[in-house]
C-alpha cells in the first residue's frame, strides 16, 4: 500500500502495538500531522496544524501524540477522536523569538518532554489520555 500525502514530510514515526493496531504519524512541512492505519490502509486522523514543519512526533502508547514544531510549539492530542482535546503550548525566549523544538519523546510512565535547540527541556502530563 502506498499513501500519497499531498505536502512535503518533515518527520514521521511509526508505533507498532500488541494486537491489531499499527500507526504511523506524518509531520508535514506545512505544520500538519497525520496519522495512519497501517492494518485498515486509511487515514486515521488529520491533526490540527502548528504554525510552521512538524520536527518530530512521538506516541503515548495508542492514546495520544506529541509533536513539536519549528516555531516552537508543542501539541498534543488525542489520537482516536479527531475533535478531541489538544493540548498547545508555545516556547519562546524574552524577545518574544521562537525556539524550535529538536525532539519530543513520550515515556511509558505518560510524561511528555520536548527538547528545544537551545538545550531546554519541557515535561508534559500525558496520562489525561486514558
């Protein structure tokens, strides 16, 4: 199967859980985010966009997913309903600049952190996805 998505892809991740679901995450340079079932072959959810390329993706097991952007902000949403809750959060420095984020991860325990370019590093409550 292959998917066509009609912007450029920034990132991408790829969770492979017990059972039958099997996700893949699309971070795309015009700041949106989808999200894949590989199982069914179809788009699972289109995610709202950030204001500029998604720089990375990682998923809370098959809950939620955080992203990160060029301009600095910070998403994290619901993976199952496509009006559900997202969570924003923007990081910038005292002149008001934007500071991109180099990596998100999501830990197990439902900790999210994002790791900007200079070296700050932001934790976030993902257990509210139950």
């Amino acid at each position: 199967m292959i998917f066509k998505p009609f912007f450029n892809i920034e990132s991408s991740e790829y969770l492979d859980l017990e059972g039958d679901a099997q996700y893949l995450a699309v971070g795309m340079v015009n700041g949106g985010t989808i999200i894949y079932d590989i199982n069914m072959g179809v788009e699972k959810n289109i995610l709202e966009c950030h204001g500029g390329p998604v720089t990375s993706i990682s998923f809370y097991q098959d809950k939620a997913v955080i992203t990160g952007s060029t301009f600095g902000s910070v998403y994290i949403n619901n993976i199952e309903e496509a009006d559900g809750e997202t969570l924003k959060f923007n990081q910038s420095n005292c002149q008001d600049e934007y500071i991109p984020i180099a990596k998100v991860l999501a830990t197990e325990y439902g900790i999210g952190i994002a790791l900007d370019v200079k070296g700050n590093v932001m934790l976030y409550d993902m257990l509210r996805f139950k």
